[in-house]
C-alpha cells in the first residue's frame, strides 16, 4: 500500500469525524447472501475450469493465461459478472539441484503482490530467479489481476494524460491556500471515480477481493488454497482465512498490514508516515556514512539539507520543465520501500547538485507511456480503500492529525494525507471492516514475514496479525527496512519460506534472521560522462 493509520491523542476528534462517514454493514459472514453467492460462484468456476491460451504481451511461452468470471456483487449472483485475468506458470517438478531427481507437484500457488492497485500477472516469471526454483519445481505458479486492475474490469477516475501533474509542489507544511487547493482537487478525484466506473464502484472492495480468492482457487481445480500475500495483499489473505477458514492449505503473509479494524485504513495510513519518517532517517545515515563517495554531509541533518536545497532549488527552476519538489520527494519515498534503491537515489541527488540534472530526470520525470497504468492503479487503490471502511468527513479532523504528525514526522505525512483524501468525500457507501481472526484449529497455520524496520507495513502489524492467526509464525529480518523480504536475498528468511511451502515446516511461534548486508555505495555520474548503468532504480 502506499498509505495504510494513528496515536491515541487525536482519537476524540477521529472518532467524532468517523461517526459522520457513511457506512453499510460488514457483508460476510456464514449465511449471508454474500456468502451464499461466493458458493454459488465458486461451485460453477469448479465446473467451468479455466482455459488457459497465449498471454498478452511479451511472455514466456511456458507462461499461458486465461480469465475466470466472478460476480460484480455477491449477494447477486446471477447479475452482472466481470472477467479477472489469470496468468499461470506450471510446476517445472525438475529439482534445481538434481535435474534428473522428478520433484511431487503441490498444487498452485496463486500470489497477490498488493497495492491495492497492483497487478501480479507477472508473478510467475519470477520462477527462473534462483531463490524462487525450488518453490517453482512443485508449484504452478499463479497471478492475477484483482478487480479493477487492468485488464480485470479496469478502473479511471482521471483521463491518464492529466493524472500526472508535473511539476508539482511537496509542502511538508502545507499554506491554507494550499490545502484548500488540494480539498478541490480530492473532491474532484472522487466525483471522477463515480463518474467513470460505470456503476458498481462501492463492490470494488477488499471483502470481494477475498472471495474472488475462493472462486480462483475453485476455477483452478484446488480444494484448498495455497497462498502468498505482499503488502496489502496480507490483509486479503487474512480476510480469505476468516471468511474460508476451511478453504485454506497454507499462506505466506509477507510484510503484513495491521488487521485490526480500528487501523483500516486512515489511522494505518497515518502509522505508516510515521514509520517513514524512520526509514528516511535510515537512508540519510547510510548516505552520511558515505559522504566521501557523495558529498551530500558527514551527518543525517547535513544530508537533509543538502535535499531540501535541492526541493528549494526545484521550486524555482523545474529540471527538464518536469521534475519539481514533488517529483523528488516520490522518488526518495521509493528509498524508503527499498534498500536497493538507495544507491541510485543519493548518486542523483549528489549529480544534481554538482550540476548535472540528467540522472534525477530519468528517475524521477514522468512518463507518458505509464501514465494509463498509473493511473489504473491508482483509481484501485482509491476505490478499495475509501469503500472499505468509515473515513473521516471533515477536513479538521485531517488537518488536526496531520499537523500534528507533521512536526516529528514531516517527510511524507501530508503528501500521505493528499493521496487519500478522496475518501473524505467518496460518494459510495462503505462498509466496516471485518475482524480478522482465525480460531485454534480452524485453519492451518500461517508464515508471517516482516522486516523490523519496513515504513509501508510497520512492524506493530506484524505483530498484531500474528495475535490474531491463531498458530501463525512470525520470522522477521532483525533490523532490515526492505518492504517484502520473500524470495528475496537473505537465505535465512528463504529456508523459512522454502520449509514452509515445501513441507509444511514452520519454526515455532516467532523467529528472527540477521538481517541483509547494506547496499553499496555507487559513485554519482559526472557532467559529461553519467554511469547510466551504475544509476538504474
């Protein structure tokens, strides 16, 4: 998620602005007619299959794609569908270490990468990485595109060429004028989204999410589901475990969201800006430690001023006409996601003030040729999150805990709070969250991995999905900040992963791993000879 909660001290003024959202009810249950339907949808997906045939685009030949039909609205069954796209890779069942050893076939395992908004048609690809063989051998492995992403059902609220907005401006503390700008701009947004979904915006939600979950794994022939979930798409997994406690084989949660209904999702988003004002304290440490490669400052304090002279810079002269203070602050807020990025991050930073524009331009202009998939996902993101669960309705309950957060937490708190203020004005009806919780002995349990120091899922959610999975496993990456730490490059988390998906296999309730080793520093580009490979995000 991009923004997914808040302290107790502006709860009064939360809880009066809450109890003004519209909501409806939390449909889901057994015995609902939701549920009903998910049978009823699921039960034909069993009988129909999926026919899988070539998959759009360039992809591997092994990789082949096809759609499955669920209800727009599950209480209706028989009304209006649309078609989600699937992608699937089979089992290679060659053991990576012994090719001519046949490895037994599990089954599928069908991932949702998060977002909301994000797509995870590519997921299988990611079968011929190292890490991912073994996992690859005895599984298919399974995307998809959740309602909403393109090309299943795809959401707009804006015309692609006009969502992006370039320059833009990143106040972290924000004029009246300016906010008033951006009210405009958010109940222009959510009229949009109205305007351009056709109808049936408010069934774009995270409870249809997880049922179409049980109807994918009904198409795809398994009994029981065996799942992986990134970001927010732990909180899907976690919904499919309480609603289809039955339906479950086994589920990886990687950089679990807080499941508790209280955080879902405004008081989430406001945890999260906190968490990244830690991670960004983070970075400017490692590029300190690294002044002799950078000369960016010897000290996390001269670091940031070194980027606030290049927003102050940017302010008055956009690079390329294109690249203003809010284009820098999303590409440095991608250093708070991933470590990897660090290096590039600080190497244009430091060309930019030497001088050199160019390596900033190409990470951080927009493009024209994403503008459309941007776009998509953001309208997903929106209408996900706004329709899952009250939001406050009056703009001094933003502004409150906003401005108050802002004074400790300054780096992405109001450009957080922008992002998701279209759900102060959504026009469709919401509906509460569902508490999370599986019961002993329900459901198998789950593998929940964390990064200690992850600002897009702060730790704290970890934990809480950990009480509220009965059986669960927590492994976390001590002292890492990465955001998804599955398959990735810490063997100790992998033989965590691996043991579970391959043998059922988990260490206990909680366990820990060192973490990563720190990037390496890479040495900024020149004037006149930039290092594009050394720069690449």
């Amino acid at each position: 998620m991009r923004a997914a909660a808040l302290y107790p001290a502006a709860g009064a003024l939360l809880l009066a602005g809450l109890a003004a959202a519209p909501a409806g009810g939390t449909p889901g249950a057994p015995g609902t007619a939701e549920s009903r339907g998910t049978a009823v949808a699921a039960a034909r997906a069993r009988a129909a299959g999926l026919d899988f045939g070539a998959c759009p685009g360039e992809t591997p030949a092994q990789m082949r794609c096809a759609t499955v039909s669920v209800p727009l609205d599950y209480a209706r069954p028989d009304g209006r569908h649309i078609e989600l796209t699937v992608s699937r890779m089979p089992a290679t069942r060659r053991d990576p270490a012994n090719s001519k050893r046949k490895v037994p076939r599990q089954g599928a395992l069908v991932h949702n990468p998060g977002g909301p908004g994000a797509s995870g048609l590519n997921f299988p690809m990611i079968g011929v990485v190292p890490e991912w063989k073994r996992i690859a051998s005895a599984y298919d492995l399974v995307g998809y595109a959740p309602r909403g992403v393109a090309p299943s059902a795809p959401l707009s609220c804006v015309e692609p060429g006009k969502f992006f907005k370039a320059p833009s401006l990143a106040p972290v503390h924000p004029t009246e004028a300016y906010k008033r700008e951006r009210i405009s701009r958010a109940r222009a947004y959510a009229r949009g989204c109205a305007e351009r979904s056709g109808g049936g915006l408010e069934f774009f939600n995270s409870l249809n999410n997880a049922r179409d979950l049980d109807v994918l794994r009904a198409a795809l022939g398994e009994s029981r589901l065996t799942f992986m979930g990134g970001s927010y798409g732990t909180y899907v997994g976690a919904l499919y475990a309480t609603l289809f406690p039955g339906h479950v084989r086994r589920m990886v949660l990687d950089s679990a969201v807080d499941p508790d209904p209280a955080k879902v999702w405004y008081r989430a988003n406001l945890d999260q800006s906190a968490a990244f004002e830690d991670r960004w304290a983070d970075f400017r440490a490692w590029v300190a430690r690294h002044d002799a490669v950078y000369g960016l400052g010897t000290t996390p304090a001269a670091v940031q001023r070194s980027y606030d002279t290049a927003g102050d810079r940017l302010r008055a002269h956009p690079a390329n006409g294109t690249v203003g203070p809010g284009q820098l602050q999303n590409t440095f807020l991608m250093a708070g996601y991933y470590d990897d990025f660090w290096p590039s991050r600080a190497a244009a930073l430091s060309a930019y003030l030497k001088g050199d524009a160019e390596p900033l331009v190409r990470l951080a202009a927009p493009s024209p040729e994403t503008a459309a998939e941007a776009e998509n996902a953001g309208a997903v993101y929106a209408a996900v999150e706004c329709n899952d669960a009250p939001w406050p309705t009056d703009f001094r309950v933003w502004d409150r805990d906003h401005t108050r957060l802002a004074r400790t937490a300054p780096f992405e708190t109001w450009d957080n709070a922008w992002a998701n203020l279209p759900c102060a004005y959504w026009p469709a009806p919401r509906q509460r969250p569902l508490d999370v919780r599986t019961g002993p002995g329900r459901t198998p349990p789950a593998l929940i991995l964390a990064a200690e120091r992850d600002a897009a899922t702060p730790y704290a959610g970890a934990l809480e999905m950990n009480r509220r999975l009965a059986g669960s496993t927590l492994v976390t990456e001590r002292g890492a900040g990465t955001h998804g730490i599955g398959g990735g490059p810490n063997a100790c988390v992998n033989a965590h992963l691996d043991a579970y998906l391959l043998q059922g296999r988990l260490p206990g309730r909680r366990a820990a791993c060192a973490p990563r080793p720190e990037p390496r520093p890479t040495e900024p580009a020149g004037r006149d000879t930039p290092d594009r490979d050394a720069l690449k995000g």
